[in-house]
C-alpha cells in the first residue's frame, strides 16, 4: 500500500522520538544490530541523534554527533537505538567504509531516512 506524504511524515517523525542514538558498526548489523563498535581510549559509546520535522516523507538530523573509534576498525554501518545501552534497534544505514589504523573520531554529519525509495 502505498503512503501519502503526510503518512511518511507521521511515521518518521514517530520514529525520530523513538531513534534518539546513533551507532557504528564493522559490518551489517542485521535486524538485531550486531557488529556494534567495542572498545578503544577514550571507549567507543553511542551518541544522541536528534531531527528535524520530517517533510516531503523525508527526515533529515539536526545535529552532528562525534565517535570515539579504537584502533584496528572500520565503520561500514551507522546505526539507531532507543537508549544509549542495550534498547531497541530500529535499523540501519550502509556508509562509506572508513578505517581507522590508530584511535580515532567519526563524525557523523548526515543522517537522512527516506520512505519515498
């Protein structure tokens, strides 16, 4: 069935109360969210994400959150949670493969969800 924009709207923006942290993962993380980023000096930890109002069945976020990242590691996969441990996972988006040889920061500068794709 398909949507009217308004539908999308509502939906993203239900989900954006609900998906208020971010994740990074090594590979796809799967309908569980697997492969979350452990470790590292300062430790690796989720962020808080938040978002514009969504518009045009689209949402975009409002803010740019930063990630600690142990050495040895590659982000493939930027995640979202309801809470900063544990919680639930509510998917998933692939991203250009950046490996960190030495400790490092990620910084996540655009998250768009997208129901018109």
């Amino acid at each position: 069935m398909p949507y009217s924009t308004l539908g999308k709207n509502a939906m993203l923006n239900a989900l954006g109360t609900l998906a208020i942290y971010a994740s990074l993962h090594t590979a796809d993380p799967g309908d569980s969210g697997t492969n979350e980023i452990t470790g590292g000096s300062p430790a690796y930890a989720r962020k808080s994400i938040t978002w514009n109002a969504a518009g045009s069945g689209t949402m975009d976020d409002s803010n740019v959150p930063v990630f600690d990242v142990p050495a040895s590691t590659t982000v493939s996969y930027v995640g979202l949670w309801s809470a900063l441990t544990t919680g639930t996972f509510y998917g998933s988006a692939d991203v250009t493969n950046e490996a960190f040889t030495a400790q490092g920061t990620y910084t996540l500068t655009d998250m768009d969800l997208d129901l018109n794709a």
